[in-house]
C-alpha cells in the first residue's frame, strides 16, 4: 500500500468513526488492520485503577483468545507483568515472535495521557509497516478519546465492577490525569477508585503557567463529593474569570457557605509559571506540598503555617489568605496529597506516613520513571498497605518542572 492510500484509509476511517457507535470503533480497526496486510488489530484500555488492559469488543461478540499465561476469560492482560503492560508502563513499543507470528503492542496515547495499547499480530514487520501501525495506533486513541465522553460502552470497558454515586459525580468533573508540555508534566492518581467521596484534583495549562487544585471534603459520602464539586467549580469559574490564587480561596469559600453549608474543606490552589519557575500556592487547612529536588525531598520547604479550612461560614469570611511564593530549579518535583495517602493504616496500625510516601517518590525519581508511572505504582502501594480498602480517599497531584 502506497503512502497516498494509507493516507486515504486513515481519512477514511476516521470520517467513518464520526458516524460509528462507540462501541463499534473495534471493527473499524480490525478493518484497517486487513486492508494493511496484518492478521489482527485490538485495541486494549487501561482500567481506571490502572491494573489491567481490557481489550474493547464489540457489543455481542466475545473475545475467544486463549493466552493461558496471562490473559483471564475476558481477554485482559495485566499491566504488570505482561509485555503489553510493559508497552503501557514505558510508553515504548514492545514485540514478541511464536507460533510463526509477530505480536506487537504499541503504546496509545492522548497527549501524553497513557490510555492503553493497541495490539498487532502480522507475519513480519519492515520499519514502513511500523510506521504505519504507529499511524494507526494514534488515530485509534484520538477516536477513543474522543467517544469517551458520550460513551457507557468505553466507560464500562475500564470498570470493573459498579461505582457509587458520590464516585461517579466526583470523576465526571476530574480532568485527565495527566497532561503536559516540552516544559511541565503533571498527573495525579486517586482512591478508592469505586467510592472515592470528598477527594478531588484539578490542573489546567494556560498562558505559560500550571494551575493545580487538590480539594478534600469533609466526610466520605454524597456531600462530601457534593462539597468537591462545588469547590472544583468555584475554582475553574474563579480561575477562567482571570482572578488570583486567593480570588479563588474566596470564591470557593463563599460557594461552599451558600450551597454546601457546614461542610469543611481544606485545599491547595497552586499556580506554576513556566518560564521562571516560579510556584505560588494558598494552603487552606491542607497538609503542606513536598519538594522533591534530584534524589531528596526538601524538608520543610513548602511548609508554611497553617490557615483555616474552607466551609466555616460568615464568622471567619474575613480570614487571612496567604500566597506563599518558591523558586523551583530544572527537574524539581512538587508533590500534593490529601491527609487519606499519610494515614492510610496497614491492620496492625502502621501508618504509611509522610516519609514512606518521600522515599517511594525518591526511588522512582532514581530509577528515572515518569510521573504518570510513579504515581500509578505509588497508590497501588498504599492500597496494598491497607490491604486493599482505604479508609479515607487518597489524592496525590505530582508536578515537575522540565524547561529544555
């Protein structure tokens, strides 16, 4: 196939996708994957707690592949532990040769937020035909981001079992965990994925600055996400309007007494400037960002006195609002979590605590993984502490400052 038809098909094929059910964006794959010579194509998402790559099938039809090793009933391959997890994990290509054949999983992404793998069985492989797949493999992410936000087969595709109500408001309003620049990477992860109730996380990119927001509402249940809600919506309203770190404190804080009364928040709002480095942050009764710096956490750097809680209503609107300002250096990282990461508890009453959480952050930084990747193994971590059910949401926002 010349480069001018492939050029066509992919066209095609996403002309096509505008008019096709969500659910069927599978069989336009395959569709493509035959008329490039391969034997199969599938697309693998990521769960929404990032252990497993769901393949998404069309509805009605049944994925008969049998791989004994890794792969249960439902076709899944974990992302530990699989080469097609290694190719999510990586964000790289990853292949391998049996039975006459070759598979190859190549990484698909939104920008740089992981999103899954796509799958590719061929009888070769020459570097035309991989660029091709690559093609493919980026088209097939646009259309399935793309359909995601209208669409209960993708949804229900990364799920593996019901959420909650308060869960299901709560990740309706969360950006995508992580987005980024040739200059600034950030990304977050949050738990329990299934009932997460007063947590939440914003961050946005605009005229050469990061906004970051990590909220958590008092208690764990429908008010409590009904509290985050309303304080994410205050902040981007606040924010979109052109006002300042403390414009939002305010703006939050009046939104939560008139809407969500006697329901306390505490919160980080926090911008970034990327061109000097510069982080400005308001902590409203929020445990203190940490500074990772190389292979070290910076104690106490971001840690300022403590202010009120937002919610305490009219008796304390007139409380003080302070913009901390620090100047961050090429590679530094700054890291926000809710109070639910330091206190998640193992059964014997060990707590995972502040330095645990430094030194994983440290080791990953050391071994020279991604945020995104850092973040995903960080929280599975503190699930497997407490041995699977946290007792309160843990939120983790990781920011890093990368100039070239």
């Amino acid at each position: 196939m010349k480069d001018a038809e492939y050029g066509s098909l992919l066209a095609r094929i996403l002309e096509e996708s505008h008019q096709t059910e969500p659910g069927q964006l599978p069989v336009l794959v395959e569709r493509a994957a035959a008329a490039l010579g391969l034997r199969s194509a599938r697309i693998l998402l990521s769960d929404i707690q990032q252990h497993r790559l769901v393949p998404l099938i069309p509805p009605g039809r049944t994925d008969e592949r049998d791989d004994r090793h890794h792969e249960p009933e439902d076709g899944a391959l974990a992302v530990d532990g699989t080469l097609a997890g290694w190719a999510y994990r990586t964000v790289s290509m990853r292949l391998s040769q049996s039975e006459g054949a070759l598979k190859v999983w190549l990484p698909l992404v939104d920008g740089i937020e992981r999103i899954g793998v796509l799958e590719i069985v061929c009888d070769s492989l020459d570097p035309a035909l991989l660029e091709r797949c690559k093609a493919l493999a980026d088209l097939s992410a646009l259309v399935v981001v793309s359909r995601t936000e209208y669409s209960d087969a993708i949804l229900q595709t990364v799920r593996s079992r019901p959420m909650s109500l308060a869960a299901e408001m709560v990740w309706a309003f969360l950006p995508p965990r992580t987005l980024g620049t040739g200059r600034v990477t950030s990304s977050a992860v949050l738990e329990p994925a299934y009932e997460i109730g007063g947590d939440a996380f914003d961050h946005s990119l605009m005229d050469g600055r990061l906004h970051l927001s990590v909220v958590d509402a008092m208690g764990h249940d429908l008010a409590s996400g009904l509290a985050s809600a309303v304080a994410m919506a205050g902040c981007r309203c606040a924010r979109r309007a052109g006002q300042s770190l403390d414009g939002i404190a305010v703006t939050v804080d009046e939104a939560l007494g008139r809407w969500i009364p006697e329901r306390l928040l505490t919160a980080v709002f926090a911008d970034l400037d990327l061109d000097g480095g510069v982080f400005t942050w308001i902590n409203c009764g929020h445990p203190p960002p940490l500074l990772i710096r190389g292979q070290h956490v910076i104690t106490g750097a971001l840690q300022r006195e403590s202010e009120l809680p937002l919610g305490l209503g009219p008796a304390h609107a007139d409380a003080p609002r302070t913009v901390h300002t620090a100047h961050l250096e090429p590679g530094d990282r700054v890291l926000i979590h809710t109070d639910g990461v330091t206190e998640a508890h193992s059964p014997d009453g060990d707590y995972f605590g502040e330095q645990r959480l430094a030194d994983h952050i440290v080791r990953a930084t050391a071994a020279g993984e991604k945020s995104p990747e850092a973040l995903r193994r960080l929280i599975h971590t503190i699930l497997e502490h407490q041995h699977g059910r946290l007792d309160d949401d843990a939120t983790i926002v990781l920011a890093e400052w990368h100039p070239p």
